[in-house]
C-alpha cells in the first residue's frame, strides 16, 4: 500500500509538471489576415430533420440525416490559428 502511494504521487506530479503554460505566446504579437478561418466566418449546413442540439454545438460542420442516422461531415480544417496551415494561410501563427 505505501508504495502505491508514493506511485500516486510520482504520477501527480509528473502530470502536474508536464502541463504546458501557454502564457508565453502573446496571440496578439503579429498581423491577423482577414482571410483566416473562424467559428463566425466558416461555413456550416444542417439538413432538414437534424436534431436543434447539432446547431446549437456544432460549428463548421455539415449534418444530415441518412435512415435513423445524423451524420456530421467537416472539412478537418481548425477555425483558429495553428502552426497546422503552411505559412501562406491566414491561419497560420
């Protein structure tokens, strides 16, 4: 028993220091295009008979209905900005 706490505590605390603290990056130390993908400016469908719970969560998405199914499709781009873009996309930091 007393070694599985002192694995507890080993586990804690390698957890806790292994958070990463995102205070150093400053999102507003450069130019923000215009022309960068947003949760207001991308593009979202909802087909008839979709449930209002897929609106109300989902952005970016198309959703429809197919049989008893509600599929949700996207175009796997994240609205925000990532090193993910190349450097010539508006989402790119």
């Amino acid at each position: 028993m007393k070694n599985c706490k002192h694995l507890f505590v080993l586990m804690l605390v390698l957890v806790i220091s292994g958070c990463d603290d995102d205070s150093g990056h400053n999102h507003d130390d450069h130019d923000h295009d215009v022309d960068a993908l947003t949760l207001d400016n991308c593009e979202s469908s909802f087909g008839t008979g979709v449930d209002l719970f897929y609106s109300t969560y989902f952005s970016c998405v198309d959703a429809t209905i197919s049989g008893d199914n509600t599929v949700i499709t996207s175009d796997n781009l994240p609205p925000y900005e990532s090193w993910y873009y190349s450097e010539s996309n508006g989402n790119h930091i």
